[in-house]
C-alpha cells in the first residue's frame, strides 16, 4: 500500500508552538505539584482520621492512630508550624483532636489480630521521632569561645537551625551552624494580616542587641528593606554588624535600614545596642540571621542565658533579668 500524503492540515506546526505547549504542560504540572503539597497537611491527616473512626478493630485503631501520630511528629518536629496561617494551623490542630476523640469507640471494638499494620505504623513512627531527634541535637563538633548573649528581648520563633533537615544554612560551611529568628506577637503569630508590609511584622524594628564582646570588623547600613515575599538582588547580608571576638565572628544580619548604632572600629560589649530587626538583604520576612565563624567554618552557637539548642521550631522567651542585664551592660562607658 503507498503512504498518503499528509495535506496542509496535517503538518506538526512551528516549533514556537511546540514550546509553548510545552511550557503551558510543565507550568501545570508545577501548579498540580505545589497544589498537591498544600493539600497534603490536609488529606493525610483526614484520611487517617477517617481509619481511626471506622476501624473494626483495637489493632487497626492502634495502627491509625500510631501513623497519625507519626505525621504530626514530622509536621511539628522538621517543620516551622508557627510559619503557616493561624487557620491552617489551628484546622490541623482540629483534625488532630477529632482522632483523639476516637478513644470513646475502643470499649466496643472486638481486639483484632493483624499484627502487620501495626508493626509498619510504629516503625514509621520511630523513625519520625529518630529523625527529629537527630535534626534537633545535631552537632557540628565546632564550639564557640565562649557563649553568646542572645541578642533580642522578647518572644522569638526559630524558623531556621539545626541539622540538615531542619536548616537552610546547612549547605554552606560559613553558615552551617546559624539560626533565623522571627518574632511573635501576643497570639503567638508573626504578623497582621498585611503581610507585603514589613511594618505589620511582629520582629520588625525590634531592638538588637551585641551578643558579645568585641570589635565591629564591618557594618553595612543604607540598604532599603525588601518587600516581604520578593526578594530584590541585594547584598546577601543587607544592613549588617560583624563582630570579631579575637577567637571567631559573630554576624548578624538583615537590619533596618537606618538603626545601626556602631559602625566599623567600633569596641562593642556584650548587650550594647547595634541596631534593629529589618528586611534587607536576601530576606523574605522581617528576621535577623545570626551565625558565627573561624576560618571560614561555623561553629554551633550556645547562648549563656538561653539554656539548649536553638532549632527548627523552637520559642525563645527572653526574661526580664537578662533585658535588666543587657541595659547595664550598655550603660557602661
């Protein structure tokens, strides 16, 4: 048989066509996978909820809710919860109760005896809680000289540290050890509702404060906050204090333009005032980013008036002796 010949109609198109179906095709399947990951807080736990409320027996019961507890470790342990919506939050926290409420069905459930399902859901579960633990206590075996101050007053989220899992830093030998911190305010949220304007955030002008004692080796001051959400090229540490301490340098990061208080030269003692908590630099939010390191290497910071290790997740609440103590230590000559 000859082959027909393809008419005008049947041509394949220009490839400019091509690559713009092909753009539209993977432009849907990014939208299909961030839409998939929003809902995913969501839909696994509804459905194990849903198990523990129709489950025909105490072992599946067990099994459910073992994996429902396994999900919440994660969601808690190696996410930054106080970083989502309040009404995400507290619709998680919801779902969450209703499986607990679930416990008045056990009197009239027959025992069950399917080990396997039970066996795999605490399995998951010990390595959730392996996995947190290891991201929470990491260290890098690189101590500081001495322990800082912690440089703010008040209440104060830690969106980034920790191990690997938990920080962002990670990636970068000079920042592996450092921490972001944001501030909340009194119903534990970082901000009103405007959030494309830094001044509805609760960590925005806040006071900073030196963490320890030392020369300032550089102080950046001038550049403009970013708007929360877009991040404009910029200097990576936007308005900036670096402290040298004779042993390591210690730099905080993302201030407000127009609030430094030192500039280079400068003899600093732990407490003094530097400046305030902006949004310049490669920054999203209103944070100050603190980090230290020696030779080009982090170190894991430890705080004198902070007991433990600040990662992922954790609320710092200063006390008022350590504000007491910082004023008198910036009132020395």
């Amino acid at each position: 048989m000859g082959e027909r010949t393809p008419g005008p109609g049947a041509t394949d198109g220009p490839p400019e066509e091509h690559e713009t179906v092909r753009r539209r095709a993977l432009r849907l399947v990014r939208l299909s996978y961030r839409l998939l990951l929003s809902l995913l807080p969501f839909l696994f736990p509804a459905w194990t909820v849903l198990s523990v409320w129709t489950a025909g027996d105490r072992v599946s019961w067990f099994a459910s809710m073992a994996t429902l507890t396994a999900f919440f470790v994660v969601l808690e342990g190696l996410g930054a919860p106080a970083q989502h919506p309040r009404l995400v939050r507290r619709t998680v926290e919801g779902v969450g109760l209703a499986a607990v409420l679930s416990v008045c069905r056990l009197p009239s459930l027959r025992a069950g005896h399917d080990l396997s399902y039970p066996l795999v859901s605490l399995v998951l579960l010990a390595v959730a809680l392996a996995a947190v633990a290891r991201a929470r206590l990491h260290r890098w075996g690189a101590p500081l000289s001495r322990p800082l101050r912690f440089p703010l007053e008040g209440t104060w989220y830690v969106v980034h540290g920790g191990g690997r899992l938990i920080n962002h830093h990670a990636p970068f030998p000079e920042q592996r050890g450092a921490v972001d911190l944001t501030g909340l305010g009194r119903y534990g949220t970082r901000s009103a509702r405007d959030r494309a304007d830094v001044t509805a955030y609760a960590a925005y002008g806040r006071p900073v404060f030196a963490p320890c004692r030392g020369r300032v080796v550089s102080a950046g001051d001038g550049i403009e906050d970013q708007r929360p959400g877009a991040v404009r090229r910029q200097p990576l540490y936007g308005n900036h204090v670096f402290i040298d301490t004779g042993r390591e340098i210690v730099k905080l990061a993302h201030l407000r333009p127009g609030s430094l208080r030192v500039r280079a030269g400068d003899e600093v003692e732990a407490g003094q005032l530097l400046g305030e908590v902006g949004n310049s630099g490669n920054s999203t939010e209103p944070h100050l980013h603190l980090h230290a390191e020696r030779d080009g290497v982090g170190l894991d910071l430890a705080f004198s008036d902070v007991p433990g290790r600040l990662y992922r997740g954790r609320t710092v609440r200063t006390t008022r002796m350590t504000r007491t103590a910082r004023r008198r230590a910036s009132a020395r000559p």
